[in-house]
C-alpha cells in the first residue's frame, strides 16, 4: 500500500513538472547549407532567453522530409547549459500561411483574370465574325424578280469590306491563341510552384517539429544550432573554357548548379558544395566468388547431359553514378575557397546564396582557372576530313574538376559543348574544341589492285595505296596527329601486311618515331606543320587469304 502510494506521489509529482516546464516556440532561419551530390544538410539557427530550470525550445515548422538520424543540436548558452532530449515528430498544417504560397496565390490568380479577359476578347471577335457572316449572306443574296440591281460599284465595295473584316477578324484571333498559349505557359508554371511550395496533401502541408529539452542554471540567452539531412537536393558542375590561341591560355569558369527540392527555400545562406557521396555507403561491396564451371542440365531420368559451352557466373561491383575571350580587364569572379579532406573536398561559397524551392537549376559561381594548354589537332580523315582542335591542360590549381558538361570558346566565338572528364588536382585532361577550318586534311585512294597468289591461284591479295594530304592555313605553326584504322587479321589464314610506312618506320608507344600503330590496328602520325605548309603521307597495305574463306571487311 505504502510503494503504490509512493508510486503514485511520483508520478503525480513528475506530471507536475512536465506540466510545469516552460515551453518556446521559437522562429529558425536557415543559416548555412552543405550541398552533396544527392542530398543536403541544413544549419538552422535560433535564438530564445530561457529562465533558470528546464525549458523546451520547439521549432515548429522544419521540412517533414528529413532525417530524424541525422538531426544534431549544438548551441551556447550560460555556463552549464545542457541539452538534455532531442525529439522530432510529424505534424499537418493549413497549407496557407507562407507569404511565398500566398505570392504564388495572387500570381495565380491575375493570372487566371487574364485568360478569362482572352477568353472574352476570343469571344468577343467570334461573335463579330458570325455577325459579318450574316451580313454577308444577306447583301449577297440573289434578288427576287422586280427587286432593283445594286450597282456594281456597291458589290466591290461589300466584297472588300467584307474581305478587309474578315482578315482583321482572323488576324486578332490569332494573336489572341499566341497570347493564350504564352499565358497557359505561365499559369502552368506557376502552379506547379504552388504546389511545391504546399507539398502533396492538398490544403495541408507536413512538416516536421523538432523539441530541445534544455536545462539552464541561470537564466540567460541561449543561441541554438540544429542541423539535418534532406534529399531533393543536388549539385552538377558546369563549365566554360575559354582558349586563348594568342597566348595559349585557357580560362575555364568552373560553375554549380544547384537545385533545391527540399520544400524550403535558401535564402542567404552560407553555401557549401561538396563532393562527397554519402549514398555510396561507408564501405566496400563485399566480394563474392567467382565460379567458373561446366553448364549442367537433366535429362527427364535424371541424368546429366553437359552443354556444349561452360556457363561463367560472376559478382560484378557495383558502379556509383556519381564566354568571352581572355582580356587583361576582365571582370573578376568571387572565388570560392576549397577544403580538401581524405576522401572529399569542399567548396565554400564566396557569397551568400539565394535558392528557392522551385526545382530550377541556380547557377553558383565556384572558381575561374587560368591554365596553360598544349594545343594540337586531331583527325581521322576516314571518318571525317575535319582537323579537330584539342587543348591538352594541366590542371595546378587546388581544385577538383567533377565531370560534367562543358561549353568551349576559341578566341571569343562559341565552338561546341562537350564534356570534361573528372580530374583531380595536378592531373591532365584534354578540351575538345571543334573542327578548326584553317587546317584541311584529305584522303585520296590513289589504287586498289587484285591479284591471284600460290601456284595454283588458291589466294587472293588485294592491295591499298591511299594518299593523305594535310595543309595548314593558319598564321602560325601546328601540331596535328593523323589516325588511320588500319585492317587487322582475326584469322590465320588472313595476312594483313603494312607496306607504307614500312616496319622500320611504325614505333611503339614508348618511344619517338612519327608513325605508331596499337593492337587494334591504328597508326597515327604525329608531326608539325609550318604556316602554309603542305604535307602529304602515302599510305599502303595489302590483305590476303585463300579463295575458299569466305572473308568479310574487305572494302
């Protein structure tokens, strides 16, 4: 009897103090985003002065979509402070409030006043039509007998005025329907971020509320900094480079864009943008064996009868997706600050960044390289009598380059959009910058001959003789690279032999001779080209087989 009313006295005291236990709603702001490759982790900061005693400070209104194992609260406040709980739960509100969903309301709203004044103004010119119509009929309606002739001066006039209405009538509804297309356009738009901006439950939104049970022995300001994780947000690089041929020189603008689904908006953040990829897991895939064996399939008594061909399993790892010209007064571009780690870097933000919650890409400034180029052309005149330009870049700088889609420029004018590798700090990577028309290449097949071989004509020898012919029309010296595929045997009996150049001529990859050929049959020659300078390479091989083999890939 005595422990339940103990018990009881507990409980009531305990219902007491909860009861008893202040508690703020607070208003956060959102102070700083980090922004990875999938996700984003969000600071918010807020600030409250609590009494002596445990308080709870409530943030009332944080996205639903975030994750409760991600949250951290840290803070400052009077000496001894502590953070005693950290609570997170799912509430439903009006999705009303917000004044950025009450913009988008009214901007909704004049803009469904404008289609309905479309509307009547399209109706309006239908009705005008009709009533020509009508007019039309009548005036023009053969007459009864005995009735007068209108003169004919008066029929010309009521066709002209009858053709002179109709093509302004005609014209007008036109301009109204292109006027009614760009505005559905926008009225589209704008539904759509109203009803990002609400979230999915019509007229309520969800949101998260999170609780900080803080104990505080003196009364005092307490500065509160609570970070989260939310998907729906991502970062792509973007680039533009810039070559100066003059200098030889490229400036490559490295650019972000990000994209911010998260259903709050970031509005003059600090602005962090990270490589690292949390969705790749915190270890490696474990490896599984590999079994190589002998297919085996049952006949209906049971038995094994082998297949033909040995079945190969294997485990395979999993891949994770992961302009101007250059001028001495160019305006200059904030750069941002790079934080290497073990295995990531970061890129903090110059500036404060504004992103709304809209989907749409927001182009952030990172950084602008200046990097000297090694510029050379390349072609396959098989393929393409274009001479293709390529810059081959160091890159010095401190900076990553994450793969990512890149706009080139040559001395001012835009060349093609292309693709940069990813490239880390100190590593090479190669700028395709279109074909450059000052260097003409072209292929010429000078002879093909067939001929019988063996004693008793069982074989076949057909013989190649091409020549190439590069010119270079630019002011000043190149360095061009030719690649010729060249045919290769996939059979014993097929002999494939390299007339011109001959063998002493063709090099490995490891040394310095002008012609190379790799095991796929390519030769390239690489060579220089004064201005003006022509120069022409013979190219000759022959391919043979019997008469009896049926061979594809002869030209």
């Amino acid at each position: 009897m005595k422990r339940s009313l103990a018990l009881s006295l507990a409980l009531a005291a305990t219902a007491i103090a909860v009861a008893a236990r202040p508690s703020h709603h607070v208003d956060s702001e959102v102070d700083a985003v980090t922004v990875f490759l999938d996700r984003a982790m969000v600071e918010r900061v807020a600030q409250v002065t609590l009494a002596a005693g445990e308080s709870t400070i409530v943030l009332p209104e944080l996205p639903a979509n975030l994750w409760d194992h991600s949250l951290q609260v840290s803070g400052t406040g009077p000496p001894g402070t502590t953070v005693l709980e950290v609570q997170s739960r799912n509430r439903f509100v009006t999705a009303e409030p917000s004044p950025e969903i009450r913009r988008l309301e009214e901007t909704l709203l004049e803009l469904s006043r404008r289609r309905d004044g479309l509307s009547d103004e399209r109706a309006a010119f239908e009705h005008e039509r009709d009533v020509l119509q009508k007019i039309n009929t009548a005036a023009t309606t053969v007459p009864d007998e005995g009735s007068t002739t209108r003169p004919f001066d008066e029929w010309r006039e009521l066709l002209q005025f009858n053709a002179d209405e109709t093509r302004r009538i005609q014209d007008a509804l036109r301009d109204v329907s292109v006027r009614t297309a760009d505005l559905q356009r926008e009225i589209t738009a704008a539904e759509r971020q109203l009803n990002e901006a609400r979230g999915r439950i019509p007229g309520q939104r969800a949101v998260k509320q999170v609780e900080v049970r803080v104990a505080t022995p003196t009364e005092g300001p307490v500065a509160l900094t609570v970070s989260y994780t939310v998907p729906g947000a991502n970062w792509t690089p973007t680039y533009r480079a810039r070559l100066d041929s003059a200098t030889r020189r490229v400036a490559l603008d490295y650019q972000a864009q990000v994209t911010n689904r998260t259903g709050e908006a970031w509005s003059n953040v600090a602005l962090t943008l990270s490589t690292a990829r949390p969705s790749a897991g915190g270890s490696a895939p474990v490896p599984l064996p590999w079994i190589v064996e002998q297919a085996q399939n049952y006949t209906k008594d049971g038995g094994r009868a082998p297949r033909p061909a040995l079945a190969v399993m294997a485990e395979s790892d999993q891949a994770y997706a992961t302009a101007a010209p250059l001028m001495a007064n160019r305006m200059e571009v904030a750069q941002a600050s790079v934080e290497t780690g073990l295995t990531s870097a970061s890129f903090n933000v110059a500036a404060p960044a504004t992103i709304p919650a809209d989907g749409t890409n927001h182009r952030v400034s990172i950084t602008t390289l200046e990097l000297p180029a090694g510029l050379r052309h390349d072609t396959t005149p098989k393929y393409n009598p274009g001479a293709f330009l390529t810059a081959k870049v160091t890159n010095d700088s401190a900076y990553p380059l994450l793969a990512g889609s890149l706009a080139a420029f040559v001395d001012g004018a835009f060349i093609a959009n292309s693709h940069l590798n990813r490239t880390m700090a100190h590593e090479e990577f190669e700028l395709a910058l279109g074909v450059d028309d000052a260097v003409k290449t072209e292929r010429t097949l000078v002879n093909r001959f067939v001929e019988k071989t063996g004693l008793t004509n069982s074989g076949t020898r057909v013989t190649y003789e091409y020549v190439v012919t590069l010119k270079n029309h630019q002011a000043g010296p190149i360095t061009i690279q030719l690649s010729e595929p060249l045919p290769v045997s996939r059979h014993e009996k097929i002999i494939v032999k390299v007339l011109d150049p001959n063998e002493r001529q063709i090099g490995g990859s490891d040394d310095n001779s002008a012609f190379k050929r790799d095991e796929q049959g390519i030769l390239t020659w690489t060579g220089s080209l004064a201005p003006g300078a022509e120069r022409t390479l013979p190219l000759k091989f022959s391919i043979e087989h019997p008469n009896d083999l049926n061979v594809v890939g002869i030209e």
